[in-house]
C-alpha cells in the first residue's frame, strides 16, 4: 500500500515532541525547514575541495568528521542524539553525497543497522522507502534488492512511501527500510548522519535477518569478505555491539537463515546482470558533476 510519510516543520512548536516520537517507534519523518548549513557556502566546489579525498570514498559517499559550524551545521536535535548512551556512533558519525541528474540508487537498505538522517542541500530527489515489513526480496547475504532493472512497485505487495526532498529537507529513515533515490536536479547535494541504536530491532522480517547475518558473520568470519565494511567496527562500536545483536540467536536459527540466503542463490543468478548494470551506473556518476 503507498503511505503518506510523516511531515514536520523544524520551526513547529511541536517539533520535538514529534521527532523523538517517530525517532523511538523507528517510523520515518520528513522535516522541513532545516537551516543549519550555509548553502551559499557548501557547493560543489566546497565539496570537491574538501571531500574528494579517494582514502575516504566508500561506496558512493565520503565518509566526513563533523565539519565547519558554520558551513556544514549539526542540528541541535542531531547532536542530541550523538550523545545518547542508548545509540552507537562513529568516529566519523557523517556522510556527504554528490550525483548528477538521473543519478539513481539500486533499491537497498542499510547495512550495520543504520538509522539515517539525510538532508537535501542543493538540488531535488525522489524516494521510494519500503516498510521492512514488507520488504523487497534481497541479494544472498547483502542488503540489495534483488528486482530486475524494470522494477515498479507493487501497492497490493509492498507497503511504501513516495515523496521528494528539497533544499532545507531531511528524511529521518529508520534501519531495515529499503530505499530507491532518484537525483532529480542538475546536482544533487545530501549531507547524511548516521547512528546504530545499541539494541537490535527485531519486530520485522528484515531486523530478524540482520541480527542472523550477523550471527552467521561472528561464527563463519569468511563470510564477511563479501561485505564492504569491516566486521570488527560494526555499527561503530564494534564487538560490544555485536554480541548485543547477536544474544538469543541460536545455532538452529543461524543455520536456518544460512539455507535461507544459499536458497536465494539461483535468483539471484537469475538477475545478476542486470544488477550489477546497475551498480555500475551507481558507480560510475557518484560525485561526477560538472
């Protein structure tokens, strides 16, 4: 079914209130109005200057300390939430993205549970987030969607949400939602803090599975030679964090998801080109603007 998205505006009295609220039943939010970056200042000249640095790209942003107040601001509820005993952060807690029109992202959810809040800081994009719910089928072991390139929607399967972000806009986007983006301006600017709440979430399809990947990534450490990250600094924190997931997941569960992703295998096979057709596409237009 598509859904309409929670709205608020930074200004509304009521701001808090309501973030917090969505922010603890992890339920997405859009917030309008963010002022705490200097958009005459953070172009994409700014951005090529100071993040274009290859050592810290990583699939598809660049990885960023809390940068110049007056550039790049935190907001203050996003500082708030840095500080929390209850949430796991990085040493390096936000991202910076930069895509050109008709840039588009495989559909995919987040890996080491992240809870994402991006802000649009130039140009436009479109979302589709998926509930985890009802999630997309998923790529053996990793957290892309395993959809042909022609893929739509289906509102009798899937419970999602469609909307688009402007400058000033920041998507609050829980772990384990399936997110497509499609860059809409002639340059697309986000800036994306990212946290992991220290206890898993369990109550859907897909926070089960992560906390059985990471079981079978503990036990079988081969396993983790097919991720991007490094198992060791999971979530930001590491080990402490992984045993948290991982409590009360047994050998039987662990195996069972085990046959559940070698199941997935054959369609995956199926879909392989035109999945990494399109991760070349996503690849190959990261920060390749004009």
């Amino acid at each position: 079914m598509k859904l309409a998205i929670d709205e608020v505006d930074y200004k509304d009295e009521n701001f808090e209130r309501i973030f917090w609220k969505n922010f603890e039943l992890q339920k997405p939010l859009l917030i309008h109005n963010i002022d705490s970056f200097d958009a005459k200042k953070l172009t994409p000249e700014f951005v090529k200057a100071n993040f274009l640095n290859e050592d810290k790209r990583s699939a598809g942003w660049f990885d960023a300390d809390l940068p110049q107040e007056d550039v790049m601001g935190t907001p203050d509820f996003i500082q708030k939430l840095l500080k929390r005993d209850d949430i796991a952060t990085r040493e390096s807690p936000m991202r910076v993205f930069m895509q050109p029109g008709g840039h588009r992202t495989l559909p995919h959810y987040d890996g080491n549970s992240l809870y994402g809040f991006n802000v649009q800081i130039t140009g436009k994009k479109r979302w589709i987030i998926t509930s985890p719910m009802t999630p997309l089928p998923t790529m053996p072991f990793l957290f892309v969607g395993m959809v042909p390139t022609d893929f739509e929607m289906d509102e009798q399967q899937y419970d999602f949400h469609d909307f688009e972000t402007h400058p000033g806009d920041m998507i609050c986007l829980p772990p384990y939602w399936y997110h497509e983006v499609h860059s809409l301006g002639e340059i697309n600017l986000n800036m994306n803090w990212v946290v992991t709440p220290r206890e898993p979430n369990q109550t859907s399809p897909l926070g089960r599975r992560e906390v059985e990947i990471v079981k079978l990534r503990d036990s079988l450490s081969f396993i983790n030679k097919l991720y991007p990250d490094d198992f060791n600094h999971y979530g930001g924190a590491g080990k402490p964090l992984v045993q948290a997931y991982i409590r009360g997941v047994g050998v039987p569960r662990m195996i069972t998801r085990l046959l559940k992703e070698i199941f997935a295998i054959p369609r995956f096979l199926i879909l392989a080109r035109q999945i990494k057709s399109s991760a070349n596409n996503f690849s190959k237009n990261n920060f390749n603007v004009n």
